[in-house]
C-alpha cells in the first residue's frame, strides 16, 4: 500500500465519508449512548475495534466464500468478533459493560460494520481492509466523542463523569465540572437532545465543507452543493 | 443442470459450515478464557453491593456461597427463582439480603436489593438497576441522593402499616416534588420484602443451614 493509498483509505473514513455525519449509518447506538462522553467514547472504541478486526479477518478469506454465502458468513464472523469484545469487557471492565449493556451484542447489527464490509473488505487486502475499519471507527469515535461531550456538558455540566468505570476507583477526580452547581437540562440527555446535536454536527460539517470549497474555487465561483450524503432535496 | 445447482448449494452449505465450526471454536476458546474472570467480577461487584448496605461485623461466613434460592412471590416481585445471600455470625442467622423487584415504576421495573437484619429491620436498601428519568426520578440510586438511606433501621411496625407511604399520601418517607410515582413504588417493593421477610424467615434460613445450624436456630426458637 503506497502512503497515498494510506493517506485516502485514512481521509475517507475519518472525514470524507465519516459514518457519524455523512453516512449517517448506525445511528441506532449513535444516539442511544452519546449522554455521557465515557459512554460514548466507549461504545465507539468497542466498534471500531470490531470493524478493524473484521476487515482483517474478512480480506483474507474473501475469495473463498461463495458469492451468494457471503451476507450470512460476514454476519457470523462479525457476530463472533462481537462477543468475543463483549466477554473481554465483561471480564475485565465489568461496570462499562453493565452500562452500554445490550449495545455491545448490538454492534452486531450496526450497519456500517456490514457496509464496510460489502463495500470494501470484501474487494481489497488485509493491510487496506484493516485500516479502512480502522478509520471509519476512528471518525465514529470522534463523532461519538464530540457529540457526547456537548450533551453532557448541557445536561449534567460535567465532562468524563463515569470515568472510574473505565480506569478504577482512582479515576473519580479525573471528572471535570464545567458548570459548578448546575442543575442539568434534561432536554440534552434525552433522545431528542441526540437528534439535535447530531443535526448541528452535521450542518456544521458541511458548512466547513462548502467553505473549503469556495476558498478552493475564489471568490467568483458559485456555490455548489456539498456531498453531505443527507440532502434530499438536492436530488 | 440439477445436478449443478445441487453441488452448488452442496457447496455453499459445506462453506458455511467450515465457518460456522471456525466461529464456534473461537467463541469456545474465548469463553474458556474469559469465564473465571467474569465469574470474578460479577462476584466482586455483588459482594460490593452486599457490603454497602450489610455492614462488615455482622456476618463472617462467605456471604455470596451461602445462598438460597427464593420461588417467584407477589411480595418480591420476582418471576423467575433468585438467590438471596443468607449472613450468619458464628453460625448465627443474622443478615438476609434478598433481590425485590417493584413492577410499578416510572419507566418500568426497578431492581433492588435489600438486607434485613435477623430481627427485622433494615440494614439497607439500593437500587440495581431502574429505567426512571434521568435527573427527576432517578434520586432512588444512591449515585445521585442519599434519599435509599432513609430506609436503613426501619422495620414492619416501625412505622406501622400506614406509615409505608411516601409523605404526600400520609406516610414518613420523603420524596422530590414531580417525582412520587417512582419513590411511591420503592416503597411498597421494600414494605412487601418486609412482610415475606416475616412470613419466611425460618424457611430462609434453615433451607441451606448444616444440620447442627438448623438445630442451633430451633433451639433459639424453643
């Protein structure tokens, strides 16, 4: 793999093509675990582990799984890359796994494992299928990151609360207090407040697109459309 | 041309198979791995939860190991058989600590331990795990309020029947104005422990007692 290729597979998956805000796949888990950063955070990890390990397991053997096998095959080596993270958590970070609970074995059935799968660990080699999981995790976690910071920051004033749960009871001062004696808004930790901030994040990304591309262009061009993958009355 | 299409699928079966017995072979190894430090945890955090509300002192056998299973009862809540973990000093029955169930919460079912001092009152209460909305009725778990601790000490007559209320219909536990609905169902899920407490107290204990404990516990009784 050239560090062209490299620089590409990384770009796409972390920003062109991010899962999070231009895909918009798996937004199921997305918007049920961004409350709290650690959560969050977590979760994302937990994917983008998953997705690595399953490009790297998927390349190898992608010319020997019979074309019309290759949904159930690819389900089950992801299935089982899934719990084998989830009886690691279990084991070793008891309380995370208590938290994100039913989203562990959900990973499963997020789409965008699938989607990278199909569309690009099933047609390339190990090295790039690996990274391309690799980073299309990577733009999930920060996406994930990002929008579980706002929410938690507008809903409890607190950044890493639940931090301890990752690192051990030593972990607790680590917890920063945005707002000292904050009341919370109750809006931001529940589902609609995930809507919201998913909606700014996005709107925010594409602006920083359509500027990009009018710097690009000078001052004269127009404006074009941006590729957000989420603008249907472009069509 | 059938037999085409019969080696193809023939094939294909064959094909998942070798994948499926690959799968299940790596899940075999992992659980093998993994199932000892799990089994570890678990137990660590139940013997955390334990400690918080049984206080050290009042038992010293292995709390978690001597267990009894409790039948699915209307006065638990609970619709499948769960442990209760059973604590003796010097082979003394002295502690129960039984898993409730309130079916009538906010947001569903709310999980709860509670440990009972042999003589009916109540070391303490927490919450396992609840669905109530955040930041309003979530105060039962003692992550966000001190409010559970109102219960430790408290016992069938103290206060008596019409006392197991919360304050606004007529009873002494508090509550957060906007929220009674999930307080109102911790504590009638605790006042219901309370009286299978009383109704099975010796069949708690002596279900899993050695004989000469059994025999110990009918000789206080006599």
């Amino acid at each position: 793999m050239t560090s062209r290729e490299f620089k590409d597979i990384f770009y796409n998956g972390v920003w062109k093509q991010n899962t999070g805000v231009v895909q918009l796949l798996g937004l199921c888990p997305i918007l049920a675990v961004s409350s709290s950063v650690v959560n969050a955070v977590s979760l994302g990890l937990a994917t983008m582990l998953v997705m690595t390990l399953s490009g790297a397991a998927i390349a190898p053997i992608r010319q020997l799984v019979p074309n019309e096998a290759r949904i159930p095959v690819f389900i089950l080596i992801i299935a089982v890359l899934v719990t084998v993270v989830q009886f690691t958590m279990n084991a070793y970070m008891y309380k995370l796994y208590v938290v994100l609970g039913i989203f562990i074995p959900l990973i499963v059935t997020n789409c965008i494992v699938l989607a990278r799968i199909e569309s690009f660990a099933s047609k390339n080699p190990v090295l790039e299928s690996a990274l391309d999981g690799f980073a299309m995790g990577l733009g999930l976690t920060a996406v994930l990151a990002v929008l579980g910071g706002i929410r938690e920051i507008f809903g409890h004033g607190t950044l890493l609360s639940g931090i301890d749960m990752v690192f051990g009871e030593t972990a607790k001062s680590w917890v920063v207090t945005v707002v000292p004696d904050y009341h919370g808004f109750l809006l931001a930790i529940l589902p609609p407040g995930a809507f919201i901030t998913l909606g700014m994040l996005i709107a925010a990304k594409n602006w920083l697109n359509l500027r990009a591309e009018q710097n690009l262009k000078g001052a004269g061009a127009t404006i074009v459309p941006v590729d957000g993958g989420c603008s249907p009355a472009m069509h | 041309m059938r037999r085409t299409i019969a080696k193809a699928s023939l094939l294909t079966a064959l094909n998942l198979l070798f994948f499926a017995l690959i799968g299940t072979a790596v899940l075999a190894i992992t659980y093998q791995l993994t199932h000892d430090p799990i089994a570890r945890s678990e137990e660590m955090e139940k013997l955390k939860l334990i400690a918080q509300i049984a206080p050290a002192g009042s038992y010293d056998n292995d709390i978690i190991k001597d267990t009894t299973e409790l039948e699915p009862d209307q006065l638990l809540g609970n619709d499948t058989a769960t442990p209760a973990y059973l604590g003796r000093l010097n082979g003394v029955p002295s502690m129960a600590v039984m898993q409730v169930i309130a079916p009538d919460g906010y947001g569903g079912k709310i999980h709860m331990v509670i440990a009972i001092r042999s003589d009916g009152r109540i070391a303490g209460v927490r919450v396992v795990s609840d669905k109530e909305t955040p930041g309003l009725g979530d105060y039962i778990e003692i992550a966000k309020s001190k409010w559970i601790n109102g219960f430790a000490g408290k016992a069938l007559d103290n206060p008596d029947a019409g006392g197991w209320k919360v304050k606004k219909d007529g009873g002494v536990f508090d509550y957060m104005a906007g929220a009674t609905i999930t307080p109102r169902a911790v504590v009638k899920a605790v006042h219901k422990a309370l009286q299978y407490y009383a109704l099975h107290r010796e069949i708690l204990f002596k279900a899993h007692a050695s004989t000469a404990q059994a025999e110990k516990v009918k000789g206080e009784q006599q």
